[in-house]
C-alpha cells in the first residue's frame, strides 16, 4: 500500500496558474504524468520517490551512496579498534550464502 | 545510480547478515511497522537468514488489512444503492465487509473501478459530469497528501460530483497503543519508511524517551532493511535507545512540509477503529467539516452500522506481535487470502497474507490440502 517507486523526472510542465505542477517521470522503463506539487525543487533529472502518481521526495544522490557505503565505513572504524584479522566467517561461506540470496531473489 | 537494484545486492546482503550475527548475542524482537516490509522480508526469504536470535515480529501497518468492515459496507452502499462510479486501489476490493466484498457487489453491476491515483478519479469525476464519482480513500500518511491534493484539485475545478471516503490511519499513535498494552514483547521498531518521508522523524522522539525503545526509520529493499535491522541490533546490543534514519537518501529529518500542508489542509485528526485492534485514539484522519461537501459519508445518507469480526481470527494477537500467522489454526485452511476470515489476509501486504503466498512452511500446508 505505501509501495513507493523512484523514477527520473524527464521534463517538467511549464507552471500553470490554479494547476498543479506536473510532469512526465520514467518508471522503470516506463514514462507517466506524475504530480509533482509536493516537490516544489525538483528539477529534471531528479530521481522522485513517486507514491499513487504522485512524487513524494527527491532521492538524494549523497545519502544513497553512503547508505551503500554503510559497512565499509563501520569496517574501517572497527579495524581502527582491532587490527586483528577477523576470521570468523571465510570468503567461500560468504559467497554461499550470497548464491543462496541469489536463488531466492530469483525464483 | 537507479535507486533500486543497488539495494538488493546479493553479495553485500550476505556482508550486513555476516554483521549482524557478528553483533548480535542475546534474543531480540523487532517490530517492522510497515506491510511492504513484512512483504519483502518473506519475499527475499531474509526471515530464514537472520540469527536464530533475532524474532521479527510484524506490525500492523496494511492500511487496507486495518480498514473497519463498516467503512467497506459504506462503500458497498453507496456503490449498489446510489449508484456512484465507486474507485480504489486494487487491493481495497477483494476485501470482505460484514457481508460482500466491492468486487463481489462489481459482480452484481455496480460500477467499480480499480485505479492508480486519487487523482485519475478527479479526472473521472471531469470526464463524467452526470455521475458521481466516490474514491475509497484509504491509507497511512504517506497515502494522505495524494487523496489530499485530489480534493483540493476537485476544489479548485469546481466539480461537485466527487467524493471520497476517508478511510485514514496514523501509525505513532498505534505504535503507542502496542507499546503500552503489558503483554507487549516488542524491544525495537523498524519505523515505516514512506511515512516517515512524509511527516518527518519528529513524532518518534517523545516514543523513544517514553518507552525506551529503540526506533530506526527504514526503507523496503532487502539491503535497507538488513542494514535498519543492524542499526537496531547495535543500539539493543548496547543498551541504547535512539532515533535513528537508515533512509536518509528520502526521509529528511522535517518531512516534506508541503505535504504535510495538503495533508492538514483537508483533513483533522479524530480517533479511530482500525479492524483487527480496537478504537485507538487520536490515530486516524477525517475529512474537515469545511470541506464537507467532499465527504461521501456526510454527502450521502449513508447508514451507519457497527460490524463484528469473526471471533475464531487471532488478528489482534498477530498485530500486536503477540502470535506469529502460522500459530492459527485458521491459516491456510479456514483462511485464505481468496477467504479471509480477518485482516492480515485480506490484502499482500498482510502479514498472514504474505505467509501464505511465500513462506515455505505454507506450502506444506497446500500439500496436505491437496
């Protein structure tokens, strides 16, 4: 239900008085007219966090990459801490259990 | 960067479960509030993957699961009996009130119609100036602003054949309601993403300090959620309890203020019965008396009649955390999602719903059942 989609804003309608702003947004491959009221700073090729044809938020580009980035970070602070070598889990059982994720995802 | 399929890296989700096992050394349970994110811990199997440890249990946050039976009556009534164009989203008709279902009554000639947007029902509402055009607004406060703005449209164009329903949900103050109730087993909350894109992280502040809990705003891929459960692990781990945004790429710390405008602009707060739970108060939306004229409820004489729930469903217990779907003896045999007895299986995104159409105990129940 709050199923919420990002999507790059391909071009924005010239504004309209007593319209709302709108504009055509790709969804996955996908072009649809989206409301794009609610985010009065978007600009094209913003990417929109788009909820019942409407957009909600602008992704921002900085704090996607960090989220990613999240375990590195966290990694380098705790080797600050720990120079031992962890090896509580080995580089083949990590790939097992990314190939188990993989069968998941796919089927 | 497409924001999408970065999150669901196989190899780095296999990194943040190494992480968290690493942390993790006592049982924890962990409430994920949101539908979506009960639907893709099942789907991507990650509830089999995390330590033995750790017991996600799921929240009540299916807008259409907890959406009383009296308000799909209402809509029934008005669909069969005055005739409107009746429209929602897809999932909203498959639900059971006290007796049918919108699509059942669709069978009967109602006029129902499944669409995207509030917004295409204004467009209906233009595009049909002889009909009545009622939408089933239903929904958490990430839904609020788009049925908001579709009144304010169906305002400004003029149209005096639209209305909605508003069938509207608040999830602070049921998170509140969960926390207070004794028998709560909940430790941590995952707090929904896309609400909290809304309305910002302000209302959870007061939630931590009150409770002690730990709350973790986090989105839907399966690497959010992975990494919004380690985050809430590493604060249990170390005894703390913070406010914590996982989703920063799309929650800003105030929200998106003018939604909230459009939100407060059609809408008051008032209490609620949200099916499955009880009346919690000050937890859901209702259409303001300045914009009466929009309310399908007040607009037409709709009866008003209270309905029971089935007694055998232990929906309450599931919402709460209290009991898992396959402690029923209803799952997958009574109830099913083309049967449900209560709310969790009536849309995807309910956590008994979403047991039966993935994990993988269930099918042992089809088996038997064939």
């Amino acid at each position: 239900m709050c199923l919420a989609i990002p999507g790059r804003i391909k071009s924005i309608e010239p504004f309209k008085e007593g319209y709302m702003s709108m504009g055509k947004v790709e969804l996955g491959g996908i072009v649809k007219e989206i409301n794009l009221q609610l985010v009065p700073d978007a600009k094209e090729n913003d990417y929109v966090l788009v909820h019942v044809g409407v957009a909600i938020s602008i992704v921002d580009e900085e704090e996607a990459k960090s989220s990613l980035k999240f375990l590195e970070q966290m990694n380098e602070l705790d080797e600050l801490y720990n120079s031992q070598a962890d090896d509580t889990i080995t580089k083949e059982e990590l790939a097992k259990q990314g190939d188990a994720i993989i069968t998941r995802i796919m089927s | 960067m497409k924001y999408l399929t970065e999150y669901r890296d196989p190899v780095l989700a296999a990194q943040y479960l190494d992480e968290i096992k690493k942390t993790v050394t006592r049982p924890w349970t962990i409430m994920e509030i949101c539908g979506g994110q009960t639907h893709s811990l099942v789907k991507y199997g990650l509830l089999q993957m995390l330590p033995e440890e750790i017991t996600m249990v799921h929240g009540p946050g299916c807008p259409v699961c907890v959406t009383p039976t009296h308000l799909i009556d209402r809509a029934i009534f008005l669909a069969l009996e005055k005739k409107v164009i009746m429209c929602s989203f897809g999932d909203m008709l498959r639900v059971p009130g006290s007796g049918k279902s919108l699509l059942q009554a669709k069978a009967e000639g109602a006029d129902v119609r499944i669409l995207y947007s509030p917004l295409e029902a204004v467009k209906l509402a233009q595009q049909n100036p002889d009909k009545e055009v009622v939408f089933f607004a239903v929904g958490f406060e990430t839904t609020a602003p788009a049925n908001a703005l579709s009144v304010i449209q169906a305002h400004q164009l003029g149209l005096k054949n639209y209305s909605i329903i508003a069938s509207h949900v608040l999830v602070p103050p049921a998170m509140e309601a969960l926390l207070s109730d004794p028998e709560t087993v909940v430790q941590a909350f995952l707090a929904a993403g896309h609400v909290c894109t809304i309305m910002g992280n302000s209302e959870y502040y007061p939630i931590v300090e009150k409770y002690k809990v730990p709350i973790v705003v986090t989105g839907f891929e399966p690497i959010d959620l992975l990494h919004g459960i380690l985050m809430v692990v590493r604060q249990l781990e170390k005894g703390e309890f913070k406010m914590e945004n996982q989703y920063a790429r799309v929650v800003r710390e105030k929200g998106n203020v003018p939604a909230q405008e459009a939100i407060m602009e059609i809408f008051e707060i008032s209490n609620r019965m949200w099916r499955g739970l009880d009346v919690i108060p000050q937890s859901g939306l209702e259409v303001k008396e300045k914009y009466a004229a929009f309310d399908a409820t007040k607009k037409f004489n709709v009866p008003l009649k209270e309905t029971k729930e089935n007694e055998t469903c232990i929906a309450g217990a599931i919402m709460k955390g209290l009991k898992k779907p396959l402690d029923c003896v209803n799952f997958g045999t009574l109830c099913k999602p083309s049967n449900p007895l209560g709310a969790p299986m009536v849309s995807s995104e309910g956590s008994c719903a979403t047991y039966y159409h993935f994990y993988s105990a269930v099918n042992e129940v089809e088996k038997v059942e064939v």
